[in-house]
C-alpha cells in the first residue's frame, strides 16, 4: 500500500493524470470520481463499470483510502459517532446527524486534532493543539460516513473537533472539493469559529454562499473572557466591527452561537445586554443550551431559562432556534467531542 496513490481528496484532474499514465481515457477518471464521491464504494471491485482488467491495473496503482474506522457509536437518536484514525495513529471524531427530514443528512467535521483556543467549557481544547487536518483528511471524514451508512451527506457543518479558521487553507480546500466533487451546495456548508478576525476578514472578501456561524458565548467582554481565553486577543469589541464588515461585504445573514448555561450567561440582565450587541448585525441565533463535559463546574440551564432568553431576543425581532441536543448519550454533543478512545 506504501507507493500507491489514494483515490479519497483527489479532483476529477488529479484522478486523470492517475488514468493518463495507465494510458485510459478521461471518461475512466469520470467514472472513478463518480465511484468515489457519489457512491462512495469501499473497493476497487465495486466499481463495476471497468473492465476487470482495468480494475486490476487501478489496483496496482491506488487505494481507496488509507484512514480506518476505529470506533463507532451510534446513538439513539440515530445520530453516529466515529473516532477515524489516521495512519500516523492520530484520531479525529466526525458525526453525523439525521433530522426528522431524512432527505438532510449533516455530517460534523473536525479541522484540527486538538484545539489551541482551549475555552472552559468544551472538551476539545482540553487535550491542547496537535496538529492541523489536511484537506484530505477533512475530506475523508465525509467520505467514511457515506461509504460505511450507503448514504449521500447533504450538509456539512465544521463543529468538530478543532478551529476551522486557524487551519483556514485546508478547511477552503476542503469546502472547494464539498461544493465541486461532492456536488453539495456551498448554501449546505456552515464553518463555526470562536471569532478569529483575521479568518473572518479573509473570509468576507470570498465569493461565498457558505453560512458563517460565531461562537459568542456571552454578552459582555468579563463573562466572555471566563469563557473563552480568546476573548484577551480578539475581543467583542472588534469582533463586532469584523462582523459588520463581514456581512456588508457577503450580504450575508451570519448565525450567532450562543451557549447557555446556568446562572452564569442565561439571565435576563444577559439576553438584554445580547440584544444590543447584536442590534445591528443580520443575523439568526441558535441557543446551545450547555453539554456537561467532566471536569468543570458549569451546569445545564433550566428550560425556563432557555425559553426566557429565547424570548427577550425574539422580541428583538431575531430568529432565534433553541439546537437539539443531539447523541448526548455517546458524548457526541457539542463540545464532548475529545477524539480519545475511552478515558
Ligand atoms: N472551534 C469552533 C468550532 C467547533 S465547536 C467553535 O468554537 O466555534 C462547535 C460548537 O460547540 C461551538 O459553538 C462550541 O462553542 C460548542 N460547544 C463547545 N463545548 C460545548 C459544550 N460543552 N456544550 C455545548 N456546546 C459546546
Ligand atoms: Fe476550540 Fe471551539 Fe472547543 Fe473553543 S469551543 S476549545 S474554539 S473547539
């Protein structure tokens, strides 16, 4: 397996310099991509419509994928949780989500094995910054959940493991190769940050229809400090500038994030304090009510709570939805994701 090539992450031009040098045609490469992207076949075999000789030419040449399931859960919710590992033994977490709607299939993809920004309430950054996912390994994790479930993912969401916007290279290559060789519309692609603003400036001078989704956490520069360490070096302050120019230069709705929990950023004096941060930004707003992960005290807010904040930012005129909590039973929420196998 050393030499060969590895079919997954590769663009359709990529697969027809593979079937150029075995002296094939382009319409080979075609097929190939097809077999790769959208039936997402296990094998070389599986791609029934080469000639055996073919297939066994391909074989000699490349593999499908080198990155192996090394665990899978699969709540009862439906939603699964797989721990991929890659060869150099590093793991990364990826789920997928089924809504009630069938047809919409999210998969969670992680961007990083660890997490630098190491906020103080997520698991992730727990474990500190390893190292960075290429666009390949980002691709895979989708690529994993369609050939293990036989399904075809409709969106993506980077809320994995990692920060998307301090891997911003592969994570743009990754989305490139989603949109065009996945065939998923850039309209189905959301990328979560904490608020790294020289990421969010990039971003807003691409031609993207992606979704933006911000990690505030808080209405005031204190709270969120206590939350977030990246509050010292990218504050609210000029956050909300990024923001503003973000959504001026997109014309994009961007969605807020906001985690509640419990007497700590859930309270009316709180949702007032949101709601004039956000007045002027165009924006819908998902309340993550708090996951416990060990090893802190936060604690899950009260359902009044969530519903009084909902409320009072409704009353505003935002849109706001209350997120799902979804595979809490296998640590596959938001922010449970540690990519360890058992600890
Ligand atoms: N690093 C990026 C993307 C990954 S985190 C970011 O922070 O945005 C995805 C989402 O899960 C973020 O909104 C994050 O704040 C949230 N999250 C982290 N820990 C959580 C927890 N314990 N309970 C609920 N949500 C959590
Ligand atoms: Fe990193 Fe996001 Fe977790 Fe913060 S919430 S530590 S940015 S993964």
């Amino acid at each position: 397996m050393k030499d060969k090539v590895i079919l997954s992450g590769l663009t359709q031009k990529e697969i027809e310099n593979i079937t150029d040098t075995l002296g094939a045609s382009k319409f080979r490469a075609r097929q190939i991509h097809n077999w790769i992207y959208l039936k997402s076949v296990s094998s070389i075999d599986e791609m029934t419509d080469l000639s055996v000789k073919f297939r066994e030419q391909l074989k000699e040449a490349a593999v499908i994928s080198d990155t192996k399931i090394h665990t899978k859960q699969t709540s009862s919710d439906g939603t699964i949780k797989y721990l991929l590992e890659f060869p150099d033994g590093e793991k990364v977490e990826t789920v997928l989500m089924r809504f009630d709607n069938r047809a919409n299939l999210t998969a969670c993809v992680s961007s990083q094995i660890g997490c630098a920004v190491n906020c103080s309430f997520c698991a992730t950054g727990k474990r500190g910054f390893i190292r960075n996912l290429t666009y390949k390994e980002i691709v895979e994790q989708v690529l994993t959940i369609q050939r293990d479930t036989g399904l075809k993912v409709t969106n993506v969401v980077f809320m994995g493991q990692g920060e998307p916007l301090l891997n911003l290279d592969n994570v743009l290559k990754a989305m490139d190769i989603f949109n065009e060789d996945f065939q998923i519309g850039q309209r189905r692609l959301t990328v979560s940050t904490s608020g790294i603003i020289p990421g969010i400036n990039k971003l807003a001078n691409l031609d993207m229809q992606s979704t933006l989704a911000i990690s505030l956490h808080a209405p005031n520069h204190n709270t969120r400090l206590q939350l977030m360490r990246i509050e010292n070096k990218y504050n609210m302050e000029n956050l909300h500038s990024a923001l503003k120019n973000y959504i001026e230069k997109t014309g994009r709705r961007i969605t807020i994030e906001y985690l509640l929990i419990k007497d700590l950023n859930d309270t009316l004096e709180s949702a007032k304090e949101l709601v004039h941060y956000l007045a002027d930004l165009k924006c819908n707003i998902n309340l993550i009510p708090y996951n416990p992960t060990e090893k802190n005290d936060y604690e899950k807010p009260s359902r009044n709570s969530v519903m009084r904040f909902k409320s009072i930012l409704e009353q505003s005129g935002k849109k706001v939805t209350v997120r799902l909590e979804r595979g809490a039973d296998i640590d596959a929420a938001c922010g449970q994701l540690r990519g360890k196998v058992s600890d």
